[in-house]
C-alpha cells in the first residue's frame, strides 16, 4: 500500500511539474487559474500499473506471435529430381500447395538445417509425402518450426533428397 501512495504522490508532482514547466504563455489547458487536472494527474496508479501489466502482455504475446509467425517457401528440385509448390508454416501446421514431385519408393517431409543427407538425418521427419498430390498437410505435434530453415522431399530408401524449400 504504502509504495502505491509513494507512486501516486510521485506521479501528481511529476505532473505538475511538467505542467508548471510547459506553461510559458498561460494560453497552455493545464496553466494559470484553471485547476483542471490533466489525464496524467487523473489516472489512478492501479489503472496504470495494470494498462503497464497489459502492454507487457501485448508486447510479450506480439513476441510469441512474431516467434509463431508463418513462414514460407517455394519448392525447388534438387539432384537432377523435379520437386515444385510452395509450402507454408503456421502454428503447428505444415501446408503444402501446388505440390509435385518425381515420383519415389520412399518419399518423406523432413524439417532440417540445409538439404544435404547429414542435414536431413539431423532434422525432423514429419511423415510421408505424396509424390502426385497437390495439398497436403502435416501436424507439426509439438514440434518448434522455428528453429529450421528448410522444408525438405527426401527419398529414406534411396537416400536422396528430391528437392527443398527454404523457409522465410
């Protein structure tokens, strides 16, 4: 209670402070012999602290959206394989669109940091791939999308990647 009346009384002066000091011509809303508070001086301190408390969680849910921002690429072959469409991350789902790829034995969608075989091992499968169908979507399950720059078509049987799209 006692820093409330502290922040109260600290947030008057100030006010009054700053009015005194932007009054040069009396002509100012807060000067001379009108007493009307200003809105600074109206505003109780609980309103403040919790119009703070809800900036912060503005802000820090602006961060989390930034973080959980939609990312997207455009597909392209790779090692001589035709790989086209674009991809989209958002939340947890991965979509697919305008989606073909040469056709393969063993075909899967991996999250990964570049589109090498020891890229691809080091990253996340997120399951089977049809080579013939245009949309498809995927369930991210908990998975962070953020930390990968490459959404990547990749043969498990033949041990070849078909084709990547990198993340933006």
């Amino acid at each position: 209670m006692r820093a409330k009346a502290l922040t109260t009384a600290g947030l008057v002066a100030l006010a009054l402070t700053l009015t005194a000091c932007g009054a040069d011509d009396g002509a100012d809303a807060g000067s001379g012999d009108d007493m009307t508070p200003t809105a600074t001086e109206s505003m109780p301190s609980d309103d403040m602290q919790s119009d703070d408390m809800q900036s912060d969680d503005m802000a820090s849910d602006g961060m989390q959206g930034a973080d959980a921002m939609a990312r997207h690429g455009s597909f392209a072959g790779l090692n001589d394989k035709s790989v086209e469409g674009t991809v989209a991350v958002d939340g947890d789902t991965l979509t697919l669109e305008g989606f073909s790829s040469d056709e393969g034995p063993d075909l899967h969608l991996y999250l990964a940091n570049g589109t090498d075989e020891a890229a691809v091992s080091a990253g996340t499968e997120l399951g089977d791939v049809a080579w013939d169908e245009a949309s498809q979507t995927f369930t991210l399950d908990g998975v962070d999308a953020s930390g990968f720059t490459d959404v990547v078509v990749h043969c498990d049987k033949a041990k070849a990647v078909f084709g990547a799209a990198t993340l933006m």
